[in-house]
C-alpha cells in the first residue's frame, strides 16, 4: 500500500470485525486475517483502506447506506 501507513493494531481490529461477519468455523480467523490482507494490499491510501472495510464490513447489513460518506465514517469511527 501506498501513502499512509495503516497500523497493525488497526488492521487486527479489522480483522476481528471481519471475523464476525464470518460463520463460525475452525477456520474463521485464517479467513479473516486473508480479506482483511486483500483489502490492504488492494489500498493505495489510509481513505481508500477505510472505504474498503465500510463496503466489506457492512454489505450484508445494508443496502445502498454503506455509499454515503457519513455512514463510512461512523464505521471508520467505531474501529
């Protein structure tokens, strides 16, 4: 990833909403941990990173809400 760089404290919070989002399996972590590296790598700024989480985090939950600026950040915010 280009730009700024994303902490791993973050990028493990990250991956433990991603695993929430997974069912339950002896694998969930692993799977995790690979999304979480496939949002990163496909990042190319810190606003791009979060973009990509709001989508993958809250696309089961919500339709079209995820596009709008202010609910990506409330995601961002509660990370």
């Amino acid at each position: 990833m280009k730009g700024e760089l994303i902490s791993q404290e973050l990028r493990g919070k990250v991956t433990v909403k991603i695993q929430d989002m997974l069912p339950h399996a002896k694998e969930t972590e692993k799977f995790a941990r690979a999304i979480e590296n496939q949002i990163y790598e496909r990042s190319r700024t810190k606003e791009e990173y979060f973009d990509l989480v709001a989508s993958n985090i809250c696309y089961r939950d919500i339709s079209q809400d995820w596009q709008s600026h202010t609910f990506r950040q409330n995601v961002v915010d509660k990370l």
